[in-house]
C-alpha cells in the first residue's frame, strides 16, 4: 500500500480514524467518570471521589426490578424474534415460491419505518385489537422491529448452503424434521446466534417502542430516562455505567464466540 | 428443502433411521410418527406449514399495524362515535397544510435529516476508508470493535453521555473557562448544535457499516493500475474509489436518513423550545385521551410517506446495482 499513498493522505485518513474514536469514546467515558463523583449533581471538574453512588445502585430495588424487567422482555423477544425470522426466511429461500420478492420486501418492511412511526403504528395497533398496554405489547412491538434482521442474517447463511446436505441427510435415513433439526439449525447457528445477539442487546437499549406500548413497569431505558427527566445525580451515571459495561462484556463475549466459531 | 418424497424410500421401510439417544425415542414414538406422516412428509402440507405462520404473520404485523393507522388518520373522530359509525374524511391532512404550527417542524425535519445525513457521510467516509483499505489485514477487526463497542450502549445511555460534555457545567465550557478562552460557559446544550451532535453520534453506525463494506470490496488491484496510470491521490478517489463505493454511500445515506428523521429520544433530552422537530409533535398528540389520534396518524402517514418516497427516488437517481439493508 505504502506505494501509492504519499504521506500525507494517509496521515490524514489515520487522523480521521483516531478523531472519530475520540468522538465515540468522549462522552462514554466523561459519563463513567462521573459515577465516581462524590456530589449530588453533576457538574465538571470532579474534586472528590466515591464509589458510594455503586454502593447504592446496586441496593436500588427500583434498578434491580428494571434490570429483571428488561431481561424477560429481551429474552421472549429473542425467542420469538428467532422463531419467526428463521420461518419467514425458510419460506423465502423455498423452491418454487411465489412472489420471492415482495415477500422479502414486506419482511423488511419494519426495518426500513422510521422507529417513532413503528412505535406509534403498532400502538394503534393494540388499541385496535384491545391488547392492553404492557409487557405482551412491549414483546410484541420488539419482535416485530427485531424479525427483518433475523430474515436478513438468516437468509444470507441460507444462501451459501450446499443444497446436497440435506439430500444426503436423506438419503441417510432422515426424514424433513429430523434433517432440519440436525442439518440445517446446525449449519445456520452462526447466523442465529448472530441474530439472537441483536435481538437482546436492541431490545435492552429499545426507547421509543417501549415509551408507547409500556405500561407502569419500567425497563432500563425507561428508568433512566425518568431519572435524567426528574432531576440528575451520579446516581444515574453509576445505573448507566452498570448497564453499559454488562452489554458491551455481552457484546464481546458474543464477537468472540462468532469470530472464532466463523474460523 | 429436497423435493424428494419420503414415504417409499427403502430406508424407512426397512425401519431405519436408526439413531440413539432422545432423538431416537422420538422418531420411534407413535405420535411422532402420525404428525410427520401427516405433516412433514406430503408435499403439500409440507408448503402449508411452510406458508401459514410467516405469512400470517406478515400480513397481521408487518402491515396490520400500517393499515390501521392509515384507516384511523381518516376518521373524523376515534374512536368512532357509537351511533352511526365511523365517519370518514379528509380534513385531518388538510389541517396539517393549513396550520403552520405542524408545517414549519415538519419541513425543519426533513432539513435536519438532511443534513445530519450528509455531515454523518463526511465525517464517517474517511474512518471508512482507513479500516477497510489502510489498516493491515491483522489489526482491521481491532480497528473495527474500537468503532463498534460504543454502539452497543443503548440510545438513551448514550444521548445522555452527551449531556456530560456540552452542559453549561459540562466537560467542554469547564475545560474552556479554566484554559481562560472564556468568562461564562456557552449554552450549547438545548440547541441545533447539541441535537445534532447527539444525532449524529446515535446513528453514525448506520453509516458505517455499509460504507465499510462496500470499500473493503474494492480491489486493490484497481487502485494500483490507476496509480500506475499516472492518476494523483485525488484522482484516483474521484474517478476509482468513490464510483466503486456508490452503493455503500447510497445504503448508508438512506438508513441515517430514515433513522434521523424519525429520531425521538435525543430531541427529547437535548433538544430545547427552539428546536423543535415533527417526531415531537405527532408524539404529543399520542399524549393523553385518544381524540387527537387521527391527527396524529394522519401526521405519520405524512412522515412515512415523504420519508420513503425521498429515500426511494435517491436510490432511483444515485442508486448502484443492488441496495442492501445491511
């Protein structure tokens, strides 16, 4: 490469690169910063430092509920999500399906709907087929945003499998079932964990579904939202730190896992 | 699946497959037996359970909720009055040309998405480029988590970390007024300034998926001959790399527009009275009892409308060969 780029440009693009993490990394870092604050309110430079507003957080029945909250929601969303999402995109790669195309297109429909007209759509929705407000609706709202992505990451595995494995199977004594079960779940596990991983970690950060279809239980985002809206502490840093660091442990744990299961 | 038919093969009739464990117990038991029979195994039902739940699911979900809310923004009143029914005009799409109160934030909007789509293209291009083309093959997943790890923090966590920069008391006036550049802090927050910052910084991703992907399939190769050929840095860029990266710039630009015209927690934390945008308004007609909600549907269709449709001619006009979601 060195070759073709004369110094210049390429310290400009390394520059850009270091800028942009800076910019990414900034605010992240000032807000755990200020988990460490011994102070009521937030407000830089930081004299004095504690770990009592952790101490506290993690005594915080109201956080603890949430966290136990947002659990459940992301766990039945990711079931369900999965479930869905592989079907959809069986029917897809089907032979002799009709209409391939706008099926594909409608399955990504929710996708591609801006976030707050999803949200509101389906809040009509629930009114409309009197679904109470709350966790059904909040699953059912996750689901829906979480199955295009599923289809998508789905289908690309999908792609790429050799058509003979499933006739071996059969011709090894399989019948549909047991070939789906053996051959194709395990030939499509890393897209589905893949996809299973962006079903909980969207659910968990999901804002403006929730704010519209939950009812009186909070959910992480909603909690902090509460808080940041009812006046602000460390205290909220120390929730927020809490959370970041579990998702982001979640997320490499998981980059981890499919990196080497790709290799 | 493998279009051939079960029922004959020699296999089963010789009471094969033979496998151990639950997965054997299964097959062997009766009721297993009788559903496959029935289900898995005749062609025909096989398409229907192939068919019935996705597409029942599609049709209820994936539309359901977009008809409704279409049927609803035409309703005079909601829900429809009990004697006589639902009442059907038009007059909740005209209010929204008659009345500059929602007009003004919804042409602010799309100005906003505009722009926070094209600043995000600038800025996100170049970091593109770098993982995908300069840094060493070894150190470009590194290179590329540094990039993703902040995303997996949630939409408010992040917009709140925001807050710790640009407040009045934040990081950046602190750090401003102890250097001596300034004697009071600049309100920056509740501003265009920090909305966008704090829209750019929620779906910068977006942008950089897609950019990354399409640069990273470039061949070098192509690169090399027009350096070789004699064209400078800037040439090379203008003529090679951006026509061969069209199709990222076009998916990357359509999901940050779609996401930032929709955006709904940073206008609600970092935005003040000044900046005031369409998502705002149609959720407070949400607010509350169910009689502003034609409005605030008939404002949704609006949005998704205008919205998809300018997504859709861009992709007609500068659109590559395939747009791909992802």
């Amino acid at each position: 490469m060195r070759a073709y780029f004369t110094d210049a440009p390429k310290t400009a693009l390394s520059a850009s690169y270091w800028l942009f993490v800076i910019y990414l990394l900034m605010p992240l870092t000032l807000m755990m910063a200020m988990s460490f604050k011994d102070a009521n309110f937030i407000a830089f430079p930081i004299s004095d430092w504690t770990l009592s507003w952790y101490a506290k957080v993690l005594q915080d029945k109201q956080f603890l509920h949430a966290v136990g909250y947002s659990v459940l929601i992301a766990s039945m969303t990711t079931l369900f999500a999965t479930i869905i999402g592989v079907w959809i995109a069986l029917l897809i790669s089907a032979e002799g399906i009709w209409g391939r195309a706008a099926i594909f297109a409608l399955a990504c429909l929710p996708a591609v709907v801006p976030g707050l007209i999803n949200a509101i759509s389906m809040r009509i929705f629930i009114r409309v087929l009197d679904i109470p407000t709350g966790t059904g609706a909040i699953i059912l709202g996750h689901t829906l945003h979480a199955v295009p992505f599923v289809v998508i990451m789905v289908l690309t595995r999908l792609r790429s499998m050799p058509h003979n494995l499933i006739d071996a199977a059969r011709d090894l004594g399989a019948d549909n079932f047991i070939a789906f079960i053996r051959v194709t779940i395990p030939y499509l596990t890393p897209a589905l964990v893949g996809g299973m991983i962006f079903c909980v970690l969207t659910s968990i950060d999901d804002f403006v579904r929730t704010f519209f279809l939950g009812g009186y239980q909070a959910t992480l985002p909603m909690l902090i939202f509460a808080k940041v809206q009812s006046g602000m502490s460390p205290e909220i840093n120390a929730m927020a730190t809490v959370v970041l660091v579990v998702t982001a442990a979640v997320g490499l744990y998981a980059e981890h896992f499919t990196r080497r299961s790709r290799t | 699946m493998a279009d051939t038919t079960m029922q004959t093969s020699p296999a089963r009739q010789r009471g094969a497959p033979r496998y151990a464990g639950w997965i054997g117990k299964v097959m062997g038991s009766g009721a297993y037996q009788l559903t496959i029979g029935l289900l898995a195994n005749s062609r025909r039902a096989r398409f229907v359970l192939l068919l019935v739940i996705p597409l029942t699911w599609i049709a209820m979900l994936h539309i359901g909720p977009i008809y409704q809310m279409a049927r609803i923004s035409l309703m005079s009143t909601y829900p429809a009055s009990a004697v006589g029914g639902a009442d059907y005009t038009l007059d909740n799409y005209l209010l929204f040309f008659q009345e500059p109160l929602y007009f003004i934030p919804f042409i602010r909007s799309l100005i906003f998405a505009f722009v926070v789509t094209l600043v995000t293209l600038l800025i996100v291009y170049p970091v593109a480029y770098y993982v995908a083309k300069v840094v060493t093959p070894r150190n470009r997943t590194r290179a590329l988590l540094l990039l993703l790890v902040p995303f997996w923090a949630g939409e408010i966590i992040r917009t709140f970390s925001v807050i710790m920069l640009l407040a009045n008391r934040g990081a950046v006036n602190v750090l401003l007024r102890e250097l001596g550049f300034i004697d009071r802090p600049i309100p920056m927050l509740y501003t265009y300034f920090s909305l966008s910052f704090g829209v750019v910084y929620l779906i910068a991703l977006y942008m950089l998926l897609p950019l990354y992907s399409a640069i990273e399939k470039i061949p070098v190769s192509l690169i090399d001959a027009a350096a070789d050929l004699g064209a400078g840095p800037l040439q090379r860029f203008r003529r090679v790399i951006l026509p061969l990266s069209r199709d990222g710039i076009v998916s990357g630009c359509s999901l940050v527009y779609l996401t930032s015209v929709g955006v709904f927690a940073a206008p609600l934390l970092l935005g003040g009275p000044n900046t005031v945008i369409f998502p705002e308004i149609i959720a407070t007609l949400f607010h509350g009892s169910s009689d502003k909600w034609p409005e605030g549907a008939a404002f949704s269709v609006i949005m998704l409308a205008v919205s998809l449709s300018t997504v859709g001619l861009f992709m007609r006009i500068a659109g590559g060969r395939s747009v791909r979601l992802m």
